[in-house]
C-alpha cells in the first residue's frame, strides 16, 4: 500500500510542484485512515515508514547540502537566517502556552514553520513525545500558510520595490517547504538563490532537534532526580519505594533521551560529505529523488495515525501557525532590507 501512496504522491506533485509528495502523503494517509480504509494487517509496516524509513530519509537529505555554497550566500545572509530561524523557534511555544495549545502542538509548529516544513516536522515528532494529531496540526499549518505564500511573497516583494537578490533570500528565509521555495524561485527567476538560503535553514534542523532533545533530557533527569530524592516508604507488603511513585524503585526503570539521535548524527555525516565535494555527481543527482520517495513513505505512515476529527478542531494551531509565519516572514524582511 505505501508504494502505491508514494507512486500516487509523486504523479500529483508532478502537476502541483507546490506540493510536496511528503504533504501529499500524508493527505493521502490521514484520508484513507479516517474512511477505515487501513486495515490492522498494515500496521507494522506503517509503523516501520514512519520511524525507520523517515529517519533513512532525514540522513539523506544532508546529502543535498553542500556548506560551501551556503557559505557562499555571505555573512549578511546567514545572520538573516539564523536569526529569523532562531527567533521564531523560540517564541512560538511561547505565544501557544498563550493560546492554550498543548506544548507537542506548539513546539512542531514552531519547528515547521521556521525549519524547513513536512520534513523538520517528521523529525521531530521523531525525537521528541508528541502525537500524530500533534504533527497533524503543524502540518496542516505548513501545507496552508506555505501555500499561501508562493502568491504573497512576491506580490508583497514587487509591492515593496525589492530587488530580485533581496527576493530570493527572503523567500528562502521565509517560506516552509523547499518545493515551496523553489515554486517562487522558478516563477520570480531567482531559483538558486532561493533553495540555497532555504538549504541554509535545514541544516539548522541537526542542531535544533539535537538541543531540543538535550533540553529535554535534562529536564527527564532533573525530575527523576526528584523522584529518587523523594522519602521511601513500605507499602502494605512490606516492600519498600519511593512515597508518591508506586511500584517505582529510583531511576531503574526509567529511559532517558539521547543526547542526539542517531539520524540526526547522520544527517550531520552526510553534509560533512558532501561538502568535501567527494560524492560524484551521479549520486548527488539521484538523491533528491530518493529522499522524495523515502520521505513521501514515511509520511504516508505518519498519516495514517492522524484522527481528522481532531484536527477540524484545531483552530488554535492555525492562527499559532499564522502568527509564527509573520513572524518569521517579518523579521527576515527587516533583515533583507537592513543587510542585502
């Protein structure tokens, strides 16, 4: 069944680039699930797409970033894009504890909008504890403010009087998706610009989901040590834990974080190589592709838990997802203005 999704995925993005085959499949799975359409007897395989094959797909994805290109943007545009990156990161889990949405929600919503879209979502829905109607939300933020933008942006630039240089880096700095960038790119004439700066923001993805993690680690340790500090009492059997825990005896059982994971740690790898300029062309050519493919399976898996129930609910995580797209779309505006 996932083949198939991913062959379907791909067919339509063929006549809507704006589209990925990820955000396509995982449409296709959230759809198909929520009309009974997926029967138990796939579910082991789901599960695999969604955890194995995803994290195959986030190590291959480093292969398409060569540092020395996005080095090459300059300092003025790397300031944009760590900044505008950085910020809206930070702020947007903030402005959702406002809103009343659950901590999963507002962390992928800030780590799709500011990242790198279906992608920076999938890895760390991955990483950390959150669910599918979690990542559904953030999703549905990507898919539609991404969208959106492939208009807005350049309307909103030629309204402005911004050059096409000052274009292609607020765009890339700007917008969710990579094919959403290179929708503007393509239209606007400043492709390549567009998809560097953009491939400039994932590799942010490595160090974001690698201290989003640590922290969270940190904070598992802190409570356990709590925990482990806390009085012991006997219970009725005579056996002794700890007082408010029952059943626990300090932090045996207890799994803690790692301090990155694995795929991350890959990822990572992959841009180190291909940014020795030791991979032949041959290989960079073809990855794009299977990285599409690889992706398009893993979020067809990741689909398949969503409950749209839920999400037509979700009201809270649009207008969180409109606020942190203004906020990352105004900050690198200011930035294009001030330094390119």
């Amino acid at each position: 069944m996932t083949g198939v999704v991913v062959v379907f995925a791909l067919v339509v993005n063929r006549f809507l680039p704006l589209l990925s085959p990820a955000v396509i499949a995982v449409v296709t799975g959230a759809a198909l699930a929520n009309l009974g359409a997926i029967g138990e007897r796939y579910r082991p395989g789901l599960q695999f797409a969604a955890k194995r094959v995803l994290r195959a797909a986030i190590v291959l994805l480093g292969l398409q970033i060569a540092l020395p290109q996005v080095l090459a943007l300059g300092w003025q545009t790397m300031v944009i894009v760590v900044v505008a990156t950085g910020a809206t990161f930070t702020i947007t889990p903030l402005i959702g504890r406002r809103l009343g949405l659950s901590p999963g929600t507002s962390l992928l919503v800030a780590t799709g909008v500011s990242i790198c879209g279906a992608a920076a979502i999938a890895a760390m829905h991955d990483s950390v504890d959150s669910t599918d109607d979690d990542a559904a939300g953030a999703l549905s933020v990507v898919v539609l403010y991404g969208s959106a933008a492939i208009v807005v942006v350049p309307l909103l630039a030629s309204w402005l009087g911004l050059t096409q240089a000052q274009l292609g880096v607020w765009a890339g700095a700007a917008v969710h998706e990579v094919a959403q960038v290179a929708a503007i790119g393509a239209a606007s004439g400043v492709l390549v610009a567009a998809v560097t700066v953009k491939l400039g923001r994932v590799i942010l993805l490595a160090p974001i989901v690698a201290l989003t993690t640590l922290r969270r680690r940190s904070t598992t340790t802190a409570g356990l040590a709590g925990v482990s500090a806390a009085p012991r009492v006997a219970d009725k059997s005579g056996v002794s834990g700890v007082s408010g825990v029952s059943g626990t005896s300090g932090t045996s059982g207890a799994k803690r974080p790692p301090v990155m994971p694995l795929f991350v740690a890959g990822f990572l790898a992959m841009v180190a190589l291909r940014s020795t300029g030791l991979v032949p062309s041959a290989v960079t050519d073809v990855v794009p592709t299977v990285t599409n493919v690889l992706m398009a399976g893993a979020l067809f898996g990741l689909g398949t838990g969503i409950d749209l129930r839920k999400l037509a609910k979700g009201g809270r995580a649009m207008l969180l997802g409109a606020i942190a797209t203004g906020l990352i779309g105004t900050i690198s505006l200011a930035g294009v203005a001030l330094l390119v």
